[in-house]
C-alpha cells in the first residue's frame, strides 16, 4: 500500500483535491470581489505565507486559519510577530498616496481627468 505524502509548505492549491478542499476553494472563488483585497495584494501575502515558518498544510499554526482565505480579505493582518504582510500593507499604501498625489497635482494644475 503506497503511503500519502504530506506537504508540509503547501498552499491549498498544490495539494490533493478532496472533497473539503474543493469546497473550501469553491468559496474563495464565490467571494464578492468588492470584498477581497487587490490580486497583486492577494499574491503577494500568500508569498509571505509560503516563505513562513507556520505554514502547515494550507494553515496558518500561529492563528488555525487557513492563509489563502485570511489573505483575501482586506481587514485581516497575519498574526505573525512582527507581522509578516506588513510590507505588502505599507506598499500598497504607498501606491495609493502616489495615485492620490498625482491626481491631485493633475488637478491643482488646472488639467481636468476625464472619468
């Protein structure tokens, strides 16, 4: 009888589809988008998370949740100390004082943005 490999540094989407993992992966796919955080946002925490001592198995060991619905969610923080996603937070931040900076140099200009 052959044995099942366990992957200890795997996200849901490298493992074997079972029946809980393919409901579990049919609602991150069915969350509201106006809910999610950005995709590049999305991506980039669960790099963190891969790269993370407390990854097991699609879970995270400091909190129980499972990273890849946590980090879809913009309310949510990873529970590591320090926190692992505060970069990925801090960059999108500064994206967003870049756009609302440009926009309102555009603007303080006299040009107008076409909406």
């Amino acid at each position: 009888m052959e044995e099942k490999k366990f992957c200890r540094k795997c996200l849901l989407a490298d493992m074997e589809e079972t029946d809980y993992l393919l409901h579990l992966k049919a609602y991150i796919a069915a969350y509201p988008l106006e809910k999610r955080v950005a995709d590049s946002v999305y991506k980039a925490r669960l790099e963190q998370c891969r790269s993370c001592e407390h990854l097991y198995q699609g879970m995270c060991r400091k909190c129980g949740c499972f990273v890849e619905l946590r980090a879809l969610k913009p309310h949510m923080d990873c529970p590591a100390v320090p926190p692992k996603w505060m970069a990925v937070q801090e960059a999108e931040i500064g994206k967003e004082v870049e756009i609302k900076n440009g926009l309102e140099e555009t603007v303080s200009k006299g040009n107008h943005i076409q909406l």
